[in-house]
C-alpha cells in the first residue's frame, strides 16, 4: 500500500490512540508517531529488512505501529467515526511540519498506554540506553482503569506456556516458591525473577506469559494450584504514557510540553 506521509500518520494515531483523548494529546501522539516512523524508515533503509519485501514499514505493532484504514475506523467508532476522524485528521495537519530531533536526528520516540507512576528508561526494557528515553514522573497514571490489573493461570497454564518459551526450564520444587524476585528497577519493573531452574528478566516473563507489563508482584494460591499475577501499568512503559498525556493536556498543558516531559532533553524542530 502506497500512502502519503500524513495519511499513514492519520492511520497510525487513529489505530494507536483513543479518539475520546484531549486534543493536545493526539496532537503529542501524531508528533511522536511521525519522528517514530522517520527514524524506523532509515533505520530500514540501512539494514534491508528483507520481510517487508521493500516497504518502509509494515502494521504490525510489535515491530513497528499499528495502522488502522478509515474503513476499519469507522467499525472501531461506529456512530461516531465522523467526529473522530476530523477530531484526528485536524489534530494531524496541525503538527505535521514538527518532528522530535535530540542531537539533529529523529528520536526512538517510544509510547505506552499507562505506566506504573513513574516511566521506565529503554535501557532496563530493551538494553539499550538512550539519552531521552529515561524515567520521568508520570503520576496520574495511578488513577488510570488500566493502572492495575489481576492475572489468574494455573500451575499447568504456566508450566504450559514457559516450556513453550524456554524448552529446557525445570519447575520442580515447591510451587509457592517457583517464582523469586530478585531485582526491580527504579521504577518497579522486575529486571531479574527466578522462575524454577531459569533466571528471566521481567520483559522475557512478560513475554512468555502475555502480562500486561513488567512491573508485577506473584502469589501462589494452593487451593487453586494457581499464581495470581498483580501488575502496574499497560504496555512496555518507556517513553510517553498516553494516559499521562491526556491528563496532562486535560490540566492544560500543550503538545509541546507533554512531548518535553516525557522526552527528556529533546528538540521540537520544523521538518
């Protein structure tokens, strides 16, 4: 599929963040996904992917964003699809000329849906570090629907899906004890858990379990022979919380500022 800039961008924010959001909030988000996309594109350019058989991206959110078409936004929206698409497409044309540079070139511009209180930086999540993507305040993201969230598996349901992940993990001993944290960042993700004969890092647990993020606590319920999983924030959460931009922009605050708070250090230049 061949687009222009703005209308992947329109797809990319339209798939990626509520259209109920503050204004200023879309408006940081089509920010970030267009520095995101700029960034992702050279960075393809240099390694030729050959799975996106010369595309610059494709829609798969792990690996790049999601993008939705206006058909399939109008189903998500229904009723109310037209509003949304012109609350989106005037949010979009308004901040297209900007982009995120830090050291004259686009940034890793991460996003999340809500993190635990406090952002995570990229090294703890992925080991890399970046100048910009460090932990910053995100308090109001302690009031979010999606801030804490319960997990109930079996033992067999996990036993099930770490064989899967790791083939060679040992669960033997006491079930209360299978799971031992060991480490947890500053911002509460599990960065080492002992899980039988194996160490992971939370984002590997995460993974291989589908838990809503990397900050969790476990308990081992014996009656039921199963864990309860009690994790804090939705998504990786390094970067911008979306969450935390439309309460900052609710508060006031604009585009530029909720994309300075959540991006430390960086440029807001003009394409």
């Amino acid at each position: 599929m061949e687009l222009s800039a703005s209308d992947y961008i329109k797809g990319v924010v339209a798939a990626e963040i509520p259209m109920d959001y503050h204004t200023e909030a879309i408006k940081a988000q089509a920010v970030a996904a267009h520095t995101y996309a700029l960034r992702m594109r050279d960075v393809q350019k240099s390694s030729e992917d050959s799975s996106l058989k010369g595309a610059d991206f494709s829609d798969d959110p792990s690996r790049y964003q999601a993008y939705v078409s206006r058909e399939e936004f109008d189903k998500m929206y229904g009723d109310r699809a037209e509003e949304y698409w012109q609350r989106c497409s005037d949010a979009v044309d308004e901040v297209m000329g900007k982009v995120m540079l830090y050291q004259d070139q686009p940034i890793a511009a991460a996003f999340h849906s809500t993190s635990s209180g406090k952002t995570e930086s990229a090294e703890v999540v992925w080991g890399n570090a970046f100048a910009y993507l460090v932990p910053v305040d995100s308090k109001p993201d302690e009031n979010a629907p999606s801030y804490q969230s319960e997990k109930k598996l079996t033992f067999a349901e996990v036993e099930a899906a770490l064989k899967k992940a790791y083939p060679d993990i040992v669960l033997s001993g006491e079930k209360s004890a299978l799971f031992q944290v060991q480490k947890t960042s500053e911002s509460g993700t599990v960065t080492e858990i002992k899980v039988g004969s194996m160490t992971l890092s939370g984002v590997q647990l995460r993974t291989a379990l589908s838990l809503s993020s990397a900050n969790f606590a476990v308990s081992y319920q014996e009656t039921e022979d199963s864990y309860v999983f009690t994790t804090k924030g939705l998504g990786h959460g390094v970067g911008m919380s979306q969450y935390g931009a439309n309460e900052m922009a609710a508060a006031g605050k604009t585009y530029e500022e909720i994309l300075k708070h959540y991006y430390t250090g960086i440029e807001l230049a003009d394409l």
